[in-house]
C-alpha cells in the first residue's frame, strides 16, 4: 500500500533538514531500502511531511584525519565496500559490506540508514561496534545547527529504537583507526552469502597478541533485542591464549550472554548454537592469524 | 535450378526460444502489465480467521471511498463451488473455513481506492474451534468441516495387487516408518492476475494464466451461470505457472462477478504477500510405509498409508495420490503393493497441482527406503537398485507397460560418471573423524509418466497448419506456452516435416476462439502430444505439396522430399521447385486451387484406469536416476548441493537447449524442497509468505550439473521424444537427503533439510553418543 | 491527500516530465506513469530484484526507491538498451544461451548483468554468482543465466 504523506521536503543542507524536522510529525527517507518495506503494511508514517535528506552534499564519503576515520551518513554499503580508507584502516567494514543484502541494495542502502533502522541484526551496526564507532546526531536549536556524539554502544534501546530524538538527523559516524595489529572478522550464516536475514551476526576484533586478543571488542546481532557488547566475553577473551579448551570457555561465557528468541526464521537453540559455532570460527581464524 | 540440398534435421539441435528477443528488452506484455480501455483494480478482503461463523459484513465505509465501483459479496453472487470436486463456492457465505477464504471483493478505479476500501471492510466473526491436524479431522467425533463431507473426508484412494501377509513373511527384513513431507508453494515469478471482461453481447473474454483453456471453460461456467461456448479464454505471457494454474480459484469468478456488475474490464491481481498465502500449495502428505526386502535383495512388499491435509477446500492435491501411488507400486519391481490415502478437511490452505505432482512426495518416500533397504541386508546402493531395477516389458501391478525401461542404463550411466561406490564408501569412512565439513554422495531415482496421462476424457492435442505463399507457416496449437520452451519444440518439429527454417514458422496457441482443443499443460504431456499433434497435421501438409509437385513434374510422390525450402529428389537432393513457388502454383490454380491447411487431433494411445487403479495411464513413461553430491556443514548444519548428475530417458532431445533449461530449472525446485523451501504454517496463518524467509534457491546456490540424456527413441513419441520436464523436480531432494546421510549419517524422514534441522540432529546424535560411553 | 510533485527525470535518454506522490515507488512511476512494464513488481520488498533498474550508472531495486528520488537523475530500462535492430549485446547473449524461459525475471536480469559489466567486464564465475544474488529466477536454474553473462562480457570485450 502507498503510503499518502502530507507533504514533501527535498533539503539541501543539513541546516535546512534539521529545521525541517524540528517542525516535527516527519519521515526521514535516506535510501529507502528499509522505509518502502516497513511502511507499506502498516501505514506507518500518512500524513507526515517526507523529507528526503539524500540530496545534502557533504553526508556522502569516507575521511581519516588524524587517525579518525569519518563517514558520512549517506555513503552506500556499495561505497563502503569499495573505498580505499575502509580497505586500509578497516577491512572488517568491508568484508560485513560484501555480505550485506545484494548488490542493488548495497547501492542504495545508507550507512545512515541502517544504523537509524536499528534492527537487531543490523548488519552494518555489528563491525562499527567493533570499531567502537561514535555517530554524530545534528538538530536544528536556537536557530542554528546543533550536534551531539553518541556511542554506538549506548544509541539502541530496542528493536527499531535509538536514543536519537525525532528532531535528530544523523549525520555521520567516525572511530578511530584501530591500532597495528587489529584484526576483525565478521561472521554471519545461512545457505547463501549475503541474501539472508541474519539469523545471528557476530564481530569480533582486537589486536593480536600472545596467540589471542588484547583489548578485544565482541558484538552479536540478533540475538538480544539491539545488537550487544558482549562485555564478559570480551573479558574473558582479554589475555587468553587461545587454544581449543580455552576457546570453549569463552564460548560458555558468551553463551551465558546471549538471550536469543525463537522466531519465523530459527528457534531459540539454534540461535544458542549458531552463537558458539560462529564465535569458535572467528576465534579460531584470529589464533591461527 | 542449383546445389544439391542435404538431408539436414532439426531435431536435437539448440534453437533459441520465438518469444525471447521480446522478452528480453521489455515488450512482451504479460498478463500483470495487461492494461484495457476503462479497466477497473480489484482486489479481495479474506477471512481474518481459520474457522468461525460470519455473523456480519459491513461494506458502507469502504463503498463511500471515491473511485469505488462495485462490492460483491456471497450475497450477490451465485454460491456454485469450483474446483476439483466443487466444494469452493467464489465468495463464502455464513462460515469462513480458513484465512485464504475469500468473503468480499471491490472494484474501483485506481488500486489505491481499493486498498482503501478493502481496509474499511468490517465483519463481524463468532470463532469455532479450529483444526489443523487432518489425523485429528479423521478420529471419531471429529467437528465436521463441511456438512456435505462425513468424516472430513475429501478424497480417499485405494490400490491393492497380491498378498502383503505372504510377502512379509517371506521378508528378512521389513522397514516400518513415518514419512512427513511439507508445504511448500510454486513462487511464480508473475503473481496471480485475471482480467474479465463482457463485450457488449454479454460473450465473456478471460485474459487468464490458466494452463488449460478449453476444460477451464467448462469448469466456470456453471459458477458464473454461464454456458461455455460463451467464454472466450485468451492467454496472455505469464510469469512461470509450474502447475498452480490448472484448476480454477476463486479469484476467477470473482472478476468476472465484478466485471458484470460494473459492465467494465476488470483487472484482479494478487500481492505478493496474498500469493504465498492464498495460491494453492504444494501437497503435504504424512507416510506411513511397511516394506519388506529379502536377504538377497529382491523387493517383497510395500504397504503404505497416506494422510493427507485437504484444506479448507478441494483442488488437485488431493488427488496427487493417484500418482503417489504409481511410484509406490511401479517403481522397481515389488510384487505385492497396497497403498491407501485419505485426504481430510481441515482449516489450513489448501493445495493444488505443481510440477512433479505427487510423485515429489511419493519419491522422497521411495528413494530413501530403497537406501535404508540397501543397507539393512548389506548391498550397496548401486547394486540393489540395479537388482530390482525393472526390464523392458515389464508390467507394474498397476498396469503401466514398461515397453522399454532404461531404468537399469539411467542407474549405471549416473553411477559411473560420478564414480559413485568409490566415493561412497570413502565418504562413510570419514563421517566419524574430526573435521568440520563432511562430503557425501547419494543416489534416488524415480519414474514418471512422459506422454500425458488419462485422467479426462481426452488427453488429445488439436493443431492447425497453414502455409502462405511464401512458404511461411502458421501452427495453431491447442498447447499452451508457460515458459516451458513448448514454442521453439513445436517450431522444431512442424520444420523438420516441412524443410523450412524454425524463423518462417509462427506459433499461435493462446485464443480459445482460435485455437483447437488441448487438454492442457501437465503430466509431461505437452512435447509427446502436442508434438505428435503437430507432427501429423505437418505431415499431412507436407503430402500435399509433394502430391502436387509430383503431379507436376510425374514421379511419385514417395520419390521426393521437402529440404532447405524446395522440394528436392529425394534419393539424390536434388531441388525439383521451391516450395513457395509450388504453394503458389497450388494457389492461383483456377478451379483447382487450393491453399495447404492441414489438421490434426492427436488422441494417445494410453487408457484410463479401471478398477484398482489399474491401467496404462501413459503413452510413455520415463525414467531417471540423479546423483548428488553434498558438502555438509556440520558446524552450522548448512547443505551445500555441489553437484547434481543427472542421468534420464528422454526418448529423444528435440531442443537440446530447451531440454537443459528444463532440468536445470527442474532442479532447482527439488533443491528447493530438499534443503530450503518450507512454509510455515501457524494456527493455520502463513508466517513466512514473503521471499525474505520464503528460500528458492538463489544464484550463488546453483550447483555443478551434468546431463546424460539416453535416446531410445520412443516408439510413439515425436520423433521419438517424450516428457521430460517433471522428473527433475522429482528427484533432487531424496538424492541429497541420502549424500547427507552418507556424509554424516543421519536420515532425514522430514525434509527440507534446513540447517538447523541437519545441526541439531548432528548435536543430538553426538550426545546420545556421548551418554553411551 | 498528498500534494503530487513535479520531477524530472531523463529516462533512457530521454527528459520526462512526471508529477509523482511522494509516496510512489520509482517502479510505479516507470511502470504507470511512464508505460516501461519491463521492469516487474514481483517481491516489492527488494529480494528478487526483478525491479532493476540503472540510475546515474548504478544498478538498485526500483520497487525501494522513491520516484521523487529521481528528479534529475538518469535512469536506464530495459527498454533503451537497444540502440538499433540488432538487440544489445547482453539481449542477445540471454536469447542465444537459453537463458530466458517465462522471461519475468529477465529485465531485471538483463539490467543487473548490464551494470556489472560496467563495473568490471573480467567477471568471475564467483563473481558473476555473487552479482546475480538478488536477482531470482524460479524457471531456468541460473546456469544459462551464467553462461549469457559471460557471453556478453566476450562480446562486450571485443
């Protein structure tokens, strides 16, 4: 079903799009990939003013400026996938971007976006938190633009929720370029490589030292109602030389973490199961290097 | 005159299909783009509920939206049921029997306002108890569904040949075990779409994706308070039909209810959400199979009781047992055979015909108890499927005459070019050592019936040939285009008879009022019927200009031939007169003339089964035997398909290229239904009916595949083609749940074969290991 | 009610003019404001990528866009691919390899297959797999779909 919205709004600015929404009863629409699905049967969003905020200059790109990598909130997952900063400061944002969606999607589909739709798979979300990413959330007070950072860590407060106000744009999210000898991986299955719902995402990074991880940063999608820190697991992981029994204690750890549902798409055990056979798998990729 | 032509054939050759430079730079009009003068959008308002009175329909809100054209409801409209035993009035009145049933539609001008309406329709409901489970719909005191159906029984069936008493006590071993096969549903690319529409002299035209155009008359009618002759079936290109279009659904009626009332064309299309929920489905069945083998190897006995989920309403489904039980019977030699089936109402969706029709479930069932057999007295795979492979000649207790039967050469063919046993038994040795990923080999093979099957009164092809004076040709066709690649076969054929190039033929074959008789398109029929069909109208064609030449130039006729566009001396090639100028000649022959129109009606040699179900049902049947191989995951429990090597008796390969999209394509349903393709059904509701979490396989799953067509030549065939295109729906999915168990072990009884069915069946089993140490 | 609103949009080639409810999908537009059926309306939520079209070079499913996000963009369908009598390239090698049964599937296809041999005309057997993934075909298997690809890339390399 269309959607029947009030009014449409093409702004050029971030000034002009924050102004707009302090207006309220607004609909943001980035690249549309999420919006068209989510409204279509529900009706959500009739009668609102549709502010398409894809034609601000300046939102769309990748920067590192003194060892801080910016992106801004309408780069594309096809973007992400193939610049060069990301490849050199960090692959794991490529490689989650490769298995995002299809291609058509990764063309349209903003970083922006999919952070704000914060679904508790949320692919994009899972390395960023990695990464320890910050996003940057712009509004129009006092007649004139306002930013505020969050932690990524601290933005979701549930399925489709964040701690972004209605007034908010976000406008770009940056981290800082993880030390020498980071490594990440991503890890996400299903019978087909990209085009799957997650029934479970994980990432994991850190840097390489003594056979394991130091500082080690691990996130699970889809199996809590936001994508979670898994802070005991990260703890657990911190200073362990990893081998096959110590990799099975951290998997009792980061079980102990999870609290997956069942739904359409896999129980609640299978979630449990995929949790510890993928954590094994990145684990294992991170000890042999 | 010059050159010598030489004896050329079309047939086995890769031609391109006629339709698809169209299709592929966007002007083919399918039936979703259809748009007519002063056409209205209509949709349908289901039931909310699985099963409860309908205590009241309030359409006043959704009548004042603007554009709003018509409502109807039961109300209004004749309560005649459709469907395979007439049990499914268009529009339901007083009881909705599940969430597909359809209780309102609206026409109006855009499908916003349709939407609109359809939004503001108000019912009332009173719940009754629902019932999903048709075992629980056949005890004793079960509520009935339908007053008219005692018992919840829609269908039963019944076949019994010898003594299954004797025949297992003569076992060493017999199998006893429960089989569930699921719903899955065909996806056609195209959603359903209906366009109805009354000229001024109240005839009636249907633009319909309807697989059977001339029966499909007869069968609307009567809803529509029609007579048949008055309906003209138009088919415009669809988007794929896989069998979900040879019954006619209410939608159907329901346009046409509108399409009278509004006196205008309209247009009634289903969203892709209303197509997984409302389309009919695949049949599910649940199996209870007995069957008996001896310590030597021979098949004793197969005793198998079928239960199955009817629905709400009847379509095809619940007749899939009256091909389920030809391969419970007739595949492989068994001499005493029982099978018995009841299909019984319940509040769930219901199901229809889709491609391999039955004989998907009945297979699944059968391959994998061959393996289990096999294994339970110690013979490989290969050699016991060899050793009750049957032989040219043989009956099955049901009467098919297997007057050739290259089942043991399609087994042999698969197994050597796999070099199946040596990866067999190197694949089991591994199954218990350590490592993530396991590989497996596995075979299953199946019959199906290649030249139709007599289920009507007819199972004929009419066809119509015209040539014009420029030797271009015209085959009018009863057989309908699906995107089964009918066009190019019957291009290929009527040229081979007539010498011209497949480009000066035309193919029509989607105008009732045009086209002569064809039963439809099912039961890989269409090559072997239609061909033979418009072989013989060719033929006679084609003995009418060399008659004429013949009498011209005095020879026999037997002494010429037609090749390269001219008639030519037969024995040496050499061109006599071209054939646009002979059908000239014939042409502006004063009170001779005559233009070559030639026809035929092609009624197969196969009879309809008597009592027991016993008959030769086919003018052909065929065999296959498929191989694959798998790469377990035993970590995640995915299946990856990595190769699928297929061996199968296609009689002859008319279009080489056609026959492989049909395999290859046929395959990817099987997979489907092994490993992916589920849908879940809750309460009776859909949950999944979107292609996010409904899986058909995708690109990057595709496998490796290798064909190995064995020409025989069927004697009645085409050129000696038969029907090909259902086996390979058929027999993928047991073929993979056996690699799987030659991989790590463990059977499947319950496809599909999802990851976590395959990972937790692996953790289960190493933990009952685990407690036995 | 929602206000329509005025786009322009060059579409194969050409500049149209449309007004649009803000709401509308791009596929809407091109199907029935513009009368470019090609494109299909098969999933409407992006997994089947029947939809695909080329905007400003890059390939996306058109039933997620919104057509007000056209304005000023160039958009390319299957339907201005072919610049003579002869079909284009990527046309040809999906009728020459079989590639085409029902043919839904197949603008969408034929748009897809044309954006990634813009990208990169060296595909890999992965690649052309991978790049085909949100394109769904229910008839042939894919295999002839491969196989046409890579024929258009040879044809296109020449």
């Amino acid at each position: 079903m269309m959607i029947e919205y009030k009014n449409y709004l093409v702004p050029g600015s971030v000034a002009e799009a924050t102004e707009a929404l302090a207006q309220g009863n607004a609909t943001i629409v980035a690249g549309g990939t999420d919006l068209m699905v989510q409204t279509g049967a529900s009706g959500r969003g009739t009668d609102t003013t549709l502010i398409n905020v894809r034609r601000i200059g300046d939102l769309r790109g990748v920067t590192l400026d003194g060892g801080r990598v910016t992106i801004g909130a309408l780069t594309t997952v096809t973007d992400i996938l193939g610049d060069s900063v990301v490849a050199e400061t960090a692959p794991l944002l490529a490689a989650t971007a490769d298995r995002f969606a299809s291609n058509q999607i990764r063309n349209m589909a903003t970083i922006g976006g999919n952070i704000c739709n914060a679904s508790p798979a949320g692919d994009m979300i899972i390395p960023l938190m990695v990464l320890e990413a910050d996003v940057e959330l712009s509004s129009w007070r006092d007649g004139a633009v306002q930013t505020r950072t969050v932690a990524l860590n601290e933005f979701f407060t549930g399925p489709g929720k964040t701690v972004k106000a209605d007034d908010e744009l976000l406008t770009s999210l940056s981290f800082n370029r993880p030390a020498e000898g980071f490594v990440g991986q991503f890890g996400k299955t299903g019978p087909r490589p990209a085009l799957e719902i997650s029934m479970v995402s994980v990432g994991i990074g850190g840097v390489q030292e003594n056979g394991g991880l130091a500082n080690a940063r691990v996130v699970y999608g889809a199996v809590a109602p936001t994508p979670i820190r898994a802070i005991k697991t990260e703890a657990a992981l911190e200073g362990t030389s990893l081998d096959p029994a110590s990799i099975q204690a951290i998997l009792d750890v980061a079980d102990s973490e999870v609290n997956p549902i069942s739904d359409v798409r896999a129980s609640d055990w299978y979630r449990r199961h995929l949790v510890r056979v993928m954590t094994e798998e990145v684990l294992q990729n991170v000890a042999t290097g | 005159m010059s050159d010598v032509i030489e004896k050329t054939t079309l047939i086995g050759t890769r031609v391109t299909k006629p339709d698809a430079p169209d299709k592929s730079n966007g002007r083919t009009r399918y039936i979703n783009d259809m748009v007519l003068p002063r056409m209205l959008i209509a949709k349908i308002k289901r039931s909310d509920r699985a099963h409860a009175k309908i205590l009241s329909i309030d359409t006043s809100k959704a009548a004042a939206v603007p554009g709003v054209q018509a409502i109807v409801t039961a109300d209004d409209t004749p309560m005649v049921g459709v469907g395979v035993t007439k049990d499914n009035p268009p529009l339901k009145k007083d009881i909705v029997r599940s969430y597909r049933d359809e209780l309102v539609a609206v026409a109006g001008e855009t499908e916003e306002a349709v939407d609109k309406a359809i939004a503001l329709i108000e019912v009332e409901y009173e719940d009754l108890p629902t019932m999903f489970d048709p075992i629980a719909a056949l005890e004793d005191g079960a509520m009935q569904l339908h007053d008219d159906k005692p018992g919840n029984i829609s269908l039963a069936y019944q076949t019994l040949h010898g003594d299954i008493k004797q025949a297992e006590v003569d076992s060493d071993h017999v199998l006893d075990e429960v089989y569930n096969v699921h719903y899955v549903t065909h996806v056609c690319m195209g959603p359903g779409c209906v366009v109805a529409d009354f000229d001024s002299r109240g005839k009636l035209t249907m633009y319909t994706q309807t697989q059977y155009p001339y029966n499909y008359k007869m069968d609307l009618a009567p809803a529509l308070g029609m007579h048949p002759g008055d309906i003209r079936v138009i088919q415009p290109p669809v988007g794929g039909a896989f069998g979900s279009k040879l019954d006619v659904y209410p939608f159907e009626p329901i346009a046409v209810f509108l399409a009278k009332k509004t006196r205008r064309p309209v247009k009634l299309f289903f969203s892709r959400e209303e197509e997984f929920e409302a389309s009919p489905t695949r049949q599910p069945a649940r199996f209870h199979i007995r069957a008996g083998v001896k310590k030597d190897g021979t098949l004793t006995f197969r005793d198998v009781d079928a239960i199955l989920n009817n629905g709400s309403h009847t379509s095809w489904g619940a007749t899939t047992p009256f091909v389920m039980m030809r391969t419970f019977t007739g595949h492989f030699r068994v001499p005493d055979v029982e099978f018995r089936s009841r299909a019984a109402y319940t509040n769930m969706p219901y199901a229809g015909s889709f491609r391999g029709y039955g004989n998907v479930q009945a297979t699944y069932v059968t391959a994998t108890v061959m393996d289990k057999l096999a294994e339970a007295i110690g013979m490989d795979p290969i050699s016991f499927r060899l050793k009750n492979a049957q032989k040219a000649g043989e009956v099955t207790p049901q009467g098919s005459r297997l007057e050739e039967c290259l089942l043991g050469e399609c087994i042999e063919t698969a197994s050597e070019k796999t070099n199946f046993l040596e990866k067999y038994n190197a694949f089991k040795a591994e199954q218990d050592t350590p490592g993530r990923y396991k590989k497996g080999i596995g075979i299953a093979t199946s019959f199906h019936n290649a030249g139709g099957a007599k289920i009507h009164k007819s199972d004929g092809c009419g066809t119509v040939i015209m040539l014009d004076d420029y030797a271009r040709a015209t085959v009018i066709t009863g057989a309908s285009e699906i995107g089964q690649g009918i066009d190019a076969v019957l291009t290929q054929i009527v040229g081979e008879e007539l010498g011209i190039p497949v480009e000066d033929i035309t193919l029509v074959n989607n105008d009732s009022a045009i086209g002569p008789w064809d039963v439809g398109v099912h039961a890989s029929r269409t090559t072997f019927i239609a061909g033979n069909s418009a072989k013989r109208a060719a033929r006679k064609a084609r003995d009418k200009i060399l008659d004429a030449a013949a009498k011209r130039s005095n020879v026999s006729a037997d002494d010429l031939d037609l090749r390269g566009g001219s008639v030519v001396q037969n024995d040496n090639g050499v061109p006599v007169i071209k054939i646009d100028s002979m059908l000239r000649k014939m042409h502006f022959a004063g009170e001779d003339a005559e233009l070559v129109i030639t026809h035929d009606y092609y009624e197969p040699p196969s009879e309809p089964e008597g009592d027991n179900h016993v008959g030769d049902m086919s003018a052909a049947y065929s065999h296959g035997a498929y191989v694959a191989e798998v790469t377990v995951d035993t970590w995640t429990g995915v299946v990856k398909v990595d190769k699928m090597t297929a061996a199968q008796d296609v009689g002859r390969v008319v279009n080489e290229l056609g026959i492989e999209g049909q395999m290859e394509g046929g395959i990817a349903f099987g997979i489907g239904y092994g490993l992916t393709e589920e849908m879940i059904i809750e309460d009776g509701k859909v949950k999944n009916p979107n292609f996010r979490d409904y899986k058909v396989m995708t690109a990057p799953e595709t496998p490796e595949m290798e064909f190995h067509f064995i020409e025989n030549d069927d004697p009645d065939g085409p050129f000696g083609a038969k029907g090909i295109a259902e086996l390979p729906t058929i027999i993928p999915a047991p073929a993979i749940a056996n690699a799987v168990y030659n991989a790590i072990g463990i059977r499947f009884n319950n496809p599909p074969l999802t990851p976590e069915k395959v990972a937790r069946a692996i953790v289960d089993k190493r933990a009952a290991r685990e407690a036995a140490e | 009610m929602s206000q329509l609103v005025d786009i322009t949009v060059t579409v194969n080639g050409e500049k149209r003019h449309v007004s649009v409810q803000p709401g509308m999908s791009a596929l809407s537009m091109l199907r029935d404001k513009l009368d470019l059926t090609g494109a299909k309306l098969v999933c409407g939520e992006g997994e089947c990528g029947a939809c695909t079209v080329i905007v400003d070079g890059t390939s996306v499913n058109s039933c997620l866009m919104y057509a007000v996000e056209l304005d000023g963009r160039e958009v390319a369908t299957v339907e201005g691919l072919q610049k003579s009598e002869k079909l284009d390239p990527v046309q040809q090698a999906f009728v020459d390899k079989g590639a085409i049964q029902c043919g839904y599937c197949t603008p969408g296809m034929v748009m897809q297959t044309t954006h990634l041999l813009a990208k990169n005309i060296k595909l890999t057997e992965e690649q052309i797999r991978r790049g085909l993934e949100g394109n769904v075909c229910r008839c042939t298997g894919y295999t002839k779909i491969f196989e046409a690809v890579q024929q258009a890339a040879e044809a296109q390399g020449d």
